[in-house]
C-alpha cells in the first residue's frame, strides 16, 4: 500500500477514535446530569412529602389529572429551560401526594418498619439494577417491547381496580408495578450507556417515575403481608 493510502487509513482512525471519545463523554455527560437531578428531585419529593404529612389524602381523580398532566408538561418542555421548572412540579407534586400515606403509616403500629423498609428495599432494587446495567454494559433494548404490553396491562388493571376494588388485584397490581418498574429502570439506564438517550430531564423522569412505583408497590405488598392494610 502507498504512503497515501496509510495516511487515509491513519486519518480515518484518528476520526474513529475521536467520534468515540466524544460519545464516551457526550454519555458520561447525560449520566452525570441525569443522577444529579433525579438525587435532587428525590430531595424535593421528600420535603413536599414531609409538609403533607398531616394532610388529608389528595382526590384520585385530582392526582391523576394533576401527576398526568405536569408529566406531559414536562415531556412538552424536556428540550427547553422550562423542563427544569416542570421536573420539580412534577416530583414535588408526586411527593406532596405520598405524604399522607406515608402520614398515616408512622400514625399505626408497626408502620414505621413498614415505610423504612419499604425505603431500604427501594433503594436496594435501583442501585442494584443501575449498577448491574453499567457495569455489564449490557443492551437492554429489548425490554422495549416488555415494557409497552406491560404499561398497556397495567393501564387496564387499573381502570378496574377504580370501579371494581378487590384485596387480591391491588396486590397483583403492585407486583406487576415491582416487575414494569425494574424492568424500566435497566432500559433507560442502557438506553443512556448505548446512546439511545441524550436528554437528561427524559432520563431523570423515567427514572423517577420508576422509583416512585417500586416504593408505593413495596409499601402495598409489604402493609398487606404485615395486617396492616
């Protein structure tokens, strides 16, 4: 081969390698913007849930039109400097809602157990799946096709639970929420490794969103399995 035909080669590599770095960094980036934000929205959930405390339970049809409608906010404005704004009234609204659960439950006998275990169990179940998607590195794009049929049955679940409450379906529907949950925390986290998600406000709400249904389907499962329901 001639010394031109080494040169291109040469230059195509050092092409090669700088597209690399740049989305090792462009990812690192997303990740770090996304972990610091979702540890503050986490934050600001815990401070709105602690002033509602002693608050009366909010409406269902009020939180749904209101946890709805600032996530759709919040997809709507996820490229602009408002999605920042609306990630806060999202989590903070979320928050505001499991404060009188969570009321209630220090108020019982036992509830206490109940809401720190539920806490350690959430925590174990996030970091126990982010760590094993960024350490395997692994493509969990397939989840995708999972994670759509399992939002569809839940979504159908629900709407009959609304109108027909029965002990047994609240409790498949909290283990179901344990299963979806997961299964969305290690997509989104290889989506972000794989390049699949460059914004970070997206990425901090999947993940929120994730953990706010593992902690309320633990305190389900775990309220019921102790007699407290």
């Amino acid at each position: 081969m001639n010394r031109r035909g080494v040169g291109f080669e040469r230059t195509g590599a050092g092409i090669e390698a700088a597209g690399s770095r740049e989305s090792i960094l462009a990812t690192n980036k997303v990740l770090r913007n996304t972990y610091s934000l979702l540890a503050l929205t986490l934050a600001f959930s815990a401070f709105t849930a602690l002033l509602s405390t002693n608050a009366p339970p909010v409406n269902i049809w009020m939180f749904l039109i209101g946890a709805y409608g600032l996530l759709f906010l919040t997809h709507y404005l996820a490229n602009s400097a408002w999605g920042l704004l609306s990630v806060f009234a999202f989590t903070g609204f979320m928050g505001y809602t499991i404060g009188p659960i969570i009321g209630f439950f220090l108020s019982t006998q036992g509830g206490t157990d109940i809401v720190v275990t539920a806490l350690g169990g959430t925590a174990f179940i996030f970091f126990g799946l982010s760590g094993w998607a960024l350490t395997s590195r692994r493509d969990f794009s397939f989840l995708q096709g999972f994670i759509f049929a399992g939002f569809l049955v839940l979504l159908a679940a629900i709407v009959i639970s609304l109108f027909w409450p029965m002990p047994a379906l609240q409790l498949a529907i909290s283990a179901a929420f344990m299963l979806f949950s997961s299964a969305v925390i290690l997509w989104q986290t290889s989506e972000i490794i794989h390049g699949g998600e460059r914004n970070y406000i997206l990425a901090t709400i999947t993940l929120y969103v994730s953990i706010y249904n593992l902690f309320m389907s633990l305190l389900s499962l775990l309220s019921a399995f102790s007699g407290n329901d």
